[in-house]
C-alpha cells in the first residue's frame, strides 16, 4: 500500500508514516487530535533536527 505524504507529496509507504505534533509537546504543545498530523518519517525526523537545532543556538533565530 502507497500513500502521498501530507508534508511533501511524494509517495511513502504506509508504514513509514508518523504522527507529529504541529506544536511540540516540549513547547507546551498537547496529544489532542487538533495539534496532530500524519507526516513521513524522513520530514518528522528532520523538523525534529530543525526544532533542536533552534532551540540550541536561540540568537541565530533571534538575528534572522
């Protein structure tokens, strides 16, 4: 079974889908169903890299 993914429409099996929570549990972000989404494992993976990346070097973010 193929599926698109929601994030980046490219085809991904079924199995390698993940649920994300739009607002991150650790920025005050909760499991219910309107802060959830189905993305690829390969994009929750690396918005999870950017979120740590931001959250590690915080003046970068505030220069941009």
């Amino acid at each position: 079974m193929r599926r698109k993914g929601s994030k980046n429409g490219k085809k991904q099996f079924a199995d390698a889908a993940t649920i994300d929570h739009i607002v991150p549990r650790l920025l005050g972000g909760t499991d219910d169903v309107t802060n959830l989404r189905v993305i690829c494992f390969k994009c929750n993976t690396r918005l999870g890299e950017e979120m740590l990346h931001r959250l590690r070097n915080p003046e970068k973010e505030a220069a941009e």
